[in-house]
C-alpha cells in the first residue's frame, strides 16, 4: 500500500461500540469534575496568570505551530487533518496525574482541565475548521464530510460540558459521596476507555502496522513541540517553575481520545487521522510520564514568585 492510499482507509468500529466510548469518555470526565469545587475557581481569579497562560498555549499557540509543522512537512492530508485534530483538543485526562508525578503544580493541573474543558466545547470545533480549512489538501476532506461545526460543538457539550458540571454539582451538594465516587470512577473509568481505544486498535491493526512507521516521527515530532511550547511560554510570561512544569504537560497531553470520538463520529474512522490520534494517545503516556521520572528526581528549590 502507498502512503496515499491511507487518505481512502477507514478504522472500523461499529455504533453500539462508539456510543460505549461516548459514555465511558463522558464518565472519565464526570470523575475528574468529582475532584473540582467552585473554590477552585474563585482562586483563579486571585491568580488568573496562570490560568491565562495555559489557554493561550493551548488553544491558540499550539494549533499554531500545528499549522506550520504541516506545512514544513506538507503530510498526507489525513494524516494532517488528523494533527490539526489532536492541536484542537483541551488537555488530556491524565495530566493532572502527570502532574502530580513531576512535582509540578497538581491545583493549576486540575484548574486547567477545568477551563479547557469549558473552552473546548467552541475551541475545539473552532480551531478544526479554521486551520484545516487554510490548508487546501484538509480543507478539500472537510468539505467532503460536510463537516459542521454546530454539531462537533453539541457532542463535545455532551462528551465534556455536562459532565463537567454534572460532577462539579454533585461535589457541591455531597462533597462525601463526590469522594467516594470519585476514587472508583477517575480511574475505572479511564481504565476503561484505553482499553476500548485498545480493542479498537487490535481490530484494526493490520492498518495501524502498515502505517505506524509513517505516523510515529511524526507524532513524536509534534509533541515535542507541544511540551516545548507549554515550557517555553510559562518561562516568557516568568512563571513558576513548577507552573512551567504543569503547562509543559497540559500543553503536550492533549485529550486524545476525544479527538478519536470525533474523528469517529464525523470522520467515520479516517484512517490517517484515527492513526494519528490514536498513536498520540500512546505515546504522549509514554513521554509524560518519561518527563515526570526526569522531573519528579529533580526537586524545585523555593524560589520568588513573579
């Protein structure tokens, strides 16, 4: 097979088990939102910097820099739909654990998550359409799929939004039982979906062999520059260094799997961008949690704060 021909390939996975990945991705986020109060957010407005930094290296500097990777490596154009896709998402679910293991900021991690999430339900549909868009060989597929932007934004309310406050609602009025839920859930539910990912992936795995040798310098490529980016503004902006460990892997760990439900449910599977978002949902675990064994035997001295 020619690497062409993967723009005409798509990953199988059947409706029952794309609506069990719906729920079970609504779920992971429903444990997290367990963990957030309204507190959490009345101390991002005493310290908003942070917070500020993170969006803009998510939503706006990252698909950025995406935009002109692809057009420096000019890619196939789905496998470049497929990158425009994973710049697009909020943050990934397990950073906050990341996070935490590279002795970065855990409070600004989960306020992160929280405001990305919000943001992502226009971000993510927004950013998709506007820079696949400006690039011909993308914008020719997504005028093919007819996608619409109005539809992403209702799934990704549903997959993120209302799960998000779902949780935090239930935290507020049974703060006990949000604990309790919140064990089981954040993990179980987690679990859960990688190993749909995974079945997924063992189904299809005559195609992700063919082409994960094309895919993977190029996953690797792109999330090197995403932690480099999260670390390099919050040094511009003279944060923290633990601040400027938390938006490194807020920057890099990007929410995946909510970007194969997407690719899934407008793309119908496409294989370049299945591909892509898959891969990176392997392999940002794998640099994650590479930088926080690097990071977490490095402690931070105390230092003054800008």
């Amino acid at each position: 097979m020619t690497n062409s021909a993967i723009d005409t390939i798509h990953i199988n996975f059947d409706t029952q088990a794309l609506w069990v990945m719906n729920f079970a991705l609504a779920f992971v986020m429903f444990g997290i939102a367990l963990e957030i109060s309204i507190t959490d957010f009345k101390r991002l407005f005493k310290n908003p910097k942070p917070i500020l930094v993170g969006v803009f290296s998510q939503f706006l500097v990252l698909p950025a820099l995406t935009y002109l990777l692809v057009m420096a490596i000019r890619p196939i154009p789905s496998i470049a739909l497929g990158m425009f896709m994973v710049a697009a998402c909020p943050g990934g679910n397990i950073s906050n654990f990341i996070t935490h293991l590279s002795k970065g900021n855990t409070a600004l991690s989960v306020s992160l998550t929280t405001v990305a999430t919000l943001f992502a339900v226009v971000m993510t549909p927004l950013n998709l359409h506007l820079w696949g868009s400006l690039y011909e060989p993308t914008a020719q597929i997504l005028n093919e799929v007819n996608l619409s932007p109005a539809k992403m934004v209702q799934l990704v309310t549903l997959l993120l939004g209302i799960p998000l406050l779902l949780g935090m609602w239930v935290n507020h009025m049974w703060p006990k039982l949000a604990q309790q839920l919140a064990k089981f859930l954040k993990v179980g539910s987690l679990v859960f979906f990688i190993l749909l990912v995974i079945i997924a992936l063992y189904h299809n795995r005559t195609v992700f062999i063919d082409y994960v040798s094309y895919v993977f310098w190029i996953v690797l490529l792109h999330n090197l520059i995403a932690l480099t980016t999260g670390y390099s503004l919050a040094k511009l902006f003279r944060l923290s260094k633990k601040d400027r460990r938390t938006l490194a892997i807020e920057t890099g760990i990007q929410n995946s799997g909510l970007g194969l439900l997407l690719i899934f449910t407008f793309f119908d599977g496409l294989g370049g961008m299945a591909l892509v978002a898959a891969f990176w949902g392997i392999w940002h675990m794998i640099s994650g949690l590479s930088l926080a064994s690097f990071w977490g035997n490095k402690p931070i001295l105390k230092e003054k704060l800008s």
